[in-house]
C-alpha cells in the first residue's frame, strides 16, 4: 500500500511502473499485490524506501488470502498472458522484419547484426515475464512458439546473408 505525491506526476508514473515491473497487480488503487518470495520483498523494499525519499508512504505487509484467491491467482495469470500476447506480437513484427529483408535483397552483415539485437531484446523480455511467471500462466507456450519461429527465421536469414557476403568478396 503507498501514497505518493500528487505532484510532480512523473513520480507517480514511475512507482506506477516498477510496480508493474515486478509483475504485481493492483487490488485497489495504491494497492499492489505480488505472490511471496525473497526476491520480491527485496524489490518492494527498495520501492518503499524510494516512495518515502520522495515524501510518500508505503506499507508492505504479507497477508494470507481468505476469499477470493482463485480470482487473485487468476489475475496474476491474466497479467502474464498479456505479457505473453504482447511479446507473441512483436515476434510477428520480427518476422515481417525479416520478410521486408528479403523482399528488399537486403543480405548484410549490419541488417542481421540489427535483427540479432532485436532477437536478443526479445529473448531478455521474454525471460523477465517468465521470472515473474511464478503460477503458470498458459500463455508461455505461445510466446516460447514464437520465439523458437524467430530463431529459426533468423538463422535461415543469416545463412544467405553469410552467401550473399562470402559472393561479394
């Protein structure tokens, strides 16, 4: 639970954001719930001590759930799922990236270094959404599916980059 000033407005925005960066959900307005372990306390920890620096107050509590718990697990799993979505997404974007490469002829170093990066920012997401991951939500087999498509699309893209390279020696 936390109040932080209401102005300047960046600052709420940015709990607004670790806070979801934790893979919380928000019971009620200023209340944020994550499920239990060492790592989340840490990261809680830290935020409350940032939300009192900036003249706030924040409360961190462990409860156990009485009623309702089916409803809570099923929103952190909602939450997760369109994470999941949303990087199953930008895995389709990536491949019309790659697609766009070969319409163009663009075979280089530098355009599969580029798409590389792009890959690599994918995977890290997908690994920070899967940390928080903690109940299983079902959309992870989607987004692994997606991933794996890109991989192989760039590997394929890399072999005719390395031809169309080693042709122009």
């Amino acid at each position: 639970m936390y109040k932080v000033p209401a102005e300047p407005t960046r600052l709420r925005a940015g709990v607004w954001r670790k806070i979801k960066g934790m893979g919380a959900i928000y019971l009620q307005n200023s209340v944020a719930a994550l499920p239990q372990s060492t790592s989340a306390e840490r990261s809680l920890r830290v935020l409350r001590n940032e939300i009192t620096e900036m003249g706030g107050s924040a409360s961190l509590l462990v409860s156990q759930v009485l009623a309702g718990g089916a409803e809570i697990e099923q929103a952190f799993k909602a939450a997760r799922d369109d994470e999941y979505e949303e990087i199953v997404d930008r895995c389709e974007d990536f491949l019309r990236q790659i697609e766009k490469e070969y319409q163009a002829e663009h075979f280089t170093y530098a355009e599969l270094e580029e798409n590389d990066e792009d890959l690599v920012k994918l995977r890290n997401w997908f690994a920070k959404v899967r940390d928080r991951d903690v109940l299983g939500a079902s959309g992870v087999a989607a987004a692994t599916a997606a991933l794996e498509k890109c991989e192989q699309v760039l590997d394929e893209y890399a072999t005719r980059v390395y031809a169309e390279e080693g042709e122009g020696r």
